[in-house]
C-alpha cells in the first residue's frame, strides 16, 4: 500500500461514505418505513450484499500488485538495449530513468508510487494505488459496485417517501433528523453515482480501444484497433462467463511478460 496521505484520506472517506449510507438506509428508512414489512429485511440483506462485494473489490484493488516492474539488484548496462547480442529480448522495450531498470512496452512510471507500472492506466486516490495490468479488473468492479450502491440508495429513499406509512412515528424532531440524513444521503448518491458513472465509461472506453489514459494523453494508441472487443475485454475480466466477471473472488487472468535479467556493468 503507498504511503501517500491524500490516497489514504480517500480511502477512508470512501469507507465513511460507504458506512453512513448503510447507517441511512438501515436507521432512517428501513426503521421507519418497512419495519413491520418482509420488504425492509430483504432491502437490508441486498444493501448490505452490495456493500459486502463492494468491499471486497476495493480492498483487492487496494492491496493488488497493479504490475510494479521489479527493480534491479545491482547496476544495469543500458548500452546492450538494442543490440542483437545482449542475450535477452529487449525489442520495444524502454528504459525508465527514474527507475535505472528496463521496462516492457506500455509500461509507465507513476510518480506517485515511484515505480513503473505495466499497463498502467492512472492513480487513483480512492485506492490508493495504481490502476495497472493486474488490478483493473477489481477498480472496474468497485466502480460497478459503487455506482450500484448509489442508486439503490437513491430508490429506497424516494419510494420511502413516496409510499405513504401511517404506522411511522410523528415525533417532529425525529422526522426532521430523517429528512436531513435522507437529504444528505440522496446527495452523497447522486455525486458519486456520477462521479463513478463518468470513470467506468472511461475504463470501458480504454479496455474496448485498447488505449489507456496515459496512452491516450501521450496519444501513443490505439496498439490493436482490429482486435475484437470481446478478447480485449476478456484480457481484463478474464475467460470465464462474463456474468461471472462481476465476482471479485477469481484471479487475475492477464499474464505477464518475459521477466526482466539483470545485466552487471
């Protein structure tokens, strides 16, 4: 995990946001609204599904090697990158002066990490992490998972409002306090519902175009325009079902390239 503050307040405020809107939707609107209806026992158990598999995806993605390039145990001879006798296949291959070490083609140094990262696509604060080559795949899920989360939110309070409830409690001040958490909660959803809607389209764009956002800045892409879409995304997901890509408990299906060998001056 970097040790980068701004990444690790994200994470927190992630996990904040996330818990309060459980705290919603269970004190606030299924306490009040459904209480006495099979409806509030099965919204919870779905909520709290969601945030269960959200869970999981982030901390993968969090925790996920994202594809660092290893660094050098000893110094390396970069006067051998081109040549046909250096004894290793280095066609395409760069050399990261911040690193000292030979890197693969689509492979980036993030500043951030202070690493190169194969195929990497940004770093994201909310993970505190690199989206790269074996990492993508569980960003996208929580993204889905937040975006889902959201509006599930959003629905419980509306219909809660919209349904009307003649066994709820009158109090004044406790229906004031629902209102503001509804209100904040309706808030909370509709901006990261958004705000996580415009990255998965950006994910998705990158994976189908086969471009990442550090390609596309560098506009070095796209490097397979003719490859069906399906194979790219399967690159990323994996080669099961693709209902099955939803699940953040199967592994990473990307392999890696020819592994580096150090060369001694």
């Amino acid at each position: 995990m970097v040790q980068d503050p701004c990444g690790i307040l994200c994470v927190l405020v992630t996990y904040l946001a996330v818990f309060y809107a459980d705290y919603v939707v269970i004190r606030w609107v299924v306490l009040q609204t459904m209480v006495d209806s099979l409806w509030g026992t099965f919204n919870v158990v779905m909520f709290n599904t969601v945030i269960f598999l959200l869970m999981i995806a982030h901390i993968k993605a969090v925790l996920t090697d994202p594809g660092t390039i290893p660094l050098p145990q000893s110094r390396l001879d970069f006067s051998d990158i081109h040549s046909s006798d250096s004894g290793c296949d280095f066609v395409n291959w760069t050399v990261c002066a911040r690193c000292e070490t030979y890197r693969p083609p689509r492979a980036h140094h993030c500043r951030i990490c202070q690493r190169c990262i194969r195929r990497m696509d940004h770093h994201c604060p909310w993970i505190n992490n690199c989206v790269g080559e074996r990492n993508q795949k569980y960003f996208i899920q929580f993204l889905i998972y937040v975006g889902a989360l959201s509006a599930y939110a959003i629905v419980l309070v509306v219909t809660s409002w919209m349904t009307e409830c003649t066994d709820c409690v009158q109090d004044i001040p406790l229906k004031q306090a629902r209102i503001m958490h509804c209100v904040i909660l309706l808030l909370e959803s509709a901006l990261f519902g958004m705000f996580v809607a415009a990255i998965l389209i950006d994910q998705l764009q990158a994976i189908l175009t086969d471009e990442t956002t550090v390609e596309q800045v560098k506009q070095q892409g796209p490097f397979r325009p003719n490859k069906a879409k399906m194979a790219l995304l399967s690159e990323v997901c994996g080669r099961e079902h693709p209902l099955l890509w939803l699940l953040p408990c199967s592994a990473v299906p990307r392999k890696f390239d020819t592994p580096l060998i150090d060369h001694q001056v």
